[in-house]
C-alpha cells in the first residue's frame, strides 16, 4: 500500500517553477471568466519563475503544501494591508492547483498560516476574496470567517468588489 505524506514547509528558491506554476493553474480556474481576460494574462505572464523566486526571498512568508513530494500549492501571509482594520495579520493568497482541491489540503495550510501568524504575534487575521469567487467564500464561511469588510478592486478599468473574512 502506498502511503501519501502531506508537509507544509517555507517555499525555497527552488520551489519557483512549482509555485509559478500552481499559480497559473490554481487562477486561470479560479478567475477566467471573473477577472477580464486582458488583465489576468497579465497578471499571470508578470509572475512567471523569476518572479516567484524573488518572492520566495521577499518580505512576506511563503508556505508551500507538499504531497508525496508535489508541490500542490502555497500560500502568503504577513501583515494587513488594510488600515483602520482591527487585525493585525493576513493571508494575502492561498491557491491549489485544480486537482488537488476538495482534498483538505487548502484547510491544512490555511490552519498553519493562521497559526504561524499568531506565533509572530499577530493578533486577528484578514482574507481578501472577489466577492463573486464562490469556493473561496464558502472556503473561509467553513473556516468560520465573518466578511466584515468590503472593497473594490481595479482590473484595467473593470471594478470587482472584494470582501474581507476575519478571525479574532
Ligand atoms: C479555496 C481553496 C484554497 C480551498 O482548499 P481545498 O483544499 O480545496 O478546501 P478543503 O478541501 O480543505 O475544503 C474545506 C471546505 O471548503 C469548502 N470548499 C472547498 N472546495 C470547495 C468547492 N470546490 N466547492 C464548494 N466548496 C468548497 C467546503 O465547505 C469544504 O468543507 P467540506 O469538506 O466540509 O465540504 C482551494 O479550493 C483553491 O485553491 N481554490 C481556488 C483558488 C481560490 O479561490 N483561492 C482563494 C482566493 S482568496
């Protein structure tokens, strides 16, 4: 019988082409027909391999989840963006790539990003989600995230309103 191992570590350097592309995968899925086409493309030739590899030595964490040594997705955290927010932390992204979803394993490494930003001493924890991205939202409602924020964001002139989960 084959034994699968989950590890969720810090992303390396040499996770890049990995990463860049469950990234790639996870938003084309998650954002195609959501996000103008223009824009995303965009968005997703920016962040190629180098990108990434820079970003792994960048200010924010990087997490990785690992199954039987695949690199299935990651996430980024750090602290909140938003000012005038009582919550000092936030998950800035937490992507799977499409075949790994539905497994637990985004509830994984969702649990250890809000557990490593409490051990840096974050007191509460922000998500930011396109309000119309259903598997996030009802993601974070499973979570027990309350949205108690909301806001727009810009995509070459197309406005998207986006909401903010929260964790006390
Ligand atoms: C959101 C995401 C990280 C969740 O990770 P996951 O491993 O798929 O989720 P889990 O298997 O841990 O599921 C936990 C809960 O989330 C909800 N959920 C997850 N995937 C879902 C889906 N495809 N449809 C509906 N609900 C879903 C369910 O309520 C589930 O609870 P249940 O297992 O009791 O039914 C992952 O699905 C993903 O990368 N999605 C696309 C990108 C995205 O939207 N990222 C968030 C952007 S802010």
């Amino acid at each position: 019988m084959k034994t699968l191992s989950i590890d969720i570590r810090r992303a390396e350097p040499d996770d890049a082409r990995a990463i860049s592309e469950a990234h790639r995968s996870s938003w084309q899925q998650a954002y195609a027909g959501l996000i103008p086409h223009k824009p995303l493309r965009q968005m997703l030739d920016r962040r190629n391999e180098t990108w990434w590899r820079k970003a792994t030595r960048g200010s924010s964490t990087m997490l990785v989840v690992e199954i039987s040594g695949i690199v299935a997705g990651y996430t980024t955290l750090g602290l909140s963006r938003a000012r005038g927010l009582p919550y000092d932390g936030e998950i800035y992204e937490i992507y799977l790539r499409p075949e790994y979803q539905g497994m637990g394993l985004g509830s994984v490494l969702f649990i250890e990003a809000r557990r490593l930003l409490k051990s840096l001493g974050c007191n509460g924890v922000v998500v930011w989600c396109l309000e119309d991205s259903d598997v996030a939202s009802r993601f974070f409602r499973s979570h027990g995230g309350k949205d108690v924020a909301e806001g727009m964001e810009d995509f070459d002139g197309t406005q998207l309103r986006k909401l903010g989960y929260v964790w006390h």
